[in-house]
C-alpha cells in the first residue's frame, strides 16, 4: 500500500483531499437542514406567526439543501477535471 501512495501525484493527492473535503461539507450541510425544519415547526406551532416569520428559516434551509447538492456534484464530477 505504501508503494502505492508513493507513487501518487500532487494532482491525485490534491484530488483526493478536495473529494474528502467536499463529502465532510455535504454531510455537514444534510445535517444542518433539520434544525431549520425544528425551527419553522416550532414557528408553526406558535399562535400568532405569520408566513414572513417562516420565509427566513425556510429561505435557509433551502440554500442549505441546494449548497449540498452542488457539494455533492462537486465531488461527482471531480475525477473528470
């Protein structure tokens, strides 16, 4: 294995660390969507809110959503560059 990784260029480590790198903010950013959901279901749940309280927290879990998937076919279409 070792004989391996010697023979690695920088492109392929550069490769690498950018796909590990892109999946952790993927995984971080599946995982922040549902404190946003907890968030408008307590807004929800509260007499008297109205659709522009719940246009913040959605707005950002939204581009939350849409930043992982750019992450994620970031990391796809990595190896082809």
């Amino acid at each position: 294995m070792f004989k391996l990784v010697k023979r690695l260029t920088v492109r392929e480590v550069s490769m690498i660390v950018l796909s590990v790198l892109f999946t952790f903010l993927t995984v971080y950013l599946e995982l922040e969507v549902p404190t946003y959901i907890s968030t408008i279901t307590e807004l929800l749940q509260t007499p008297g809110t109205g659709l522009a309280d719940l246009w913040e927290p959605g707005l950002k879990m939204i581009g939350l959503s849409f930043a992982s998937l750019l992450s994620a076919i970031v990391v796809g279409f990595l190896p082809l560059v």
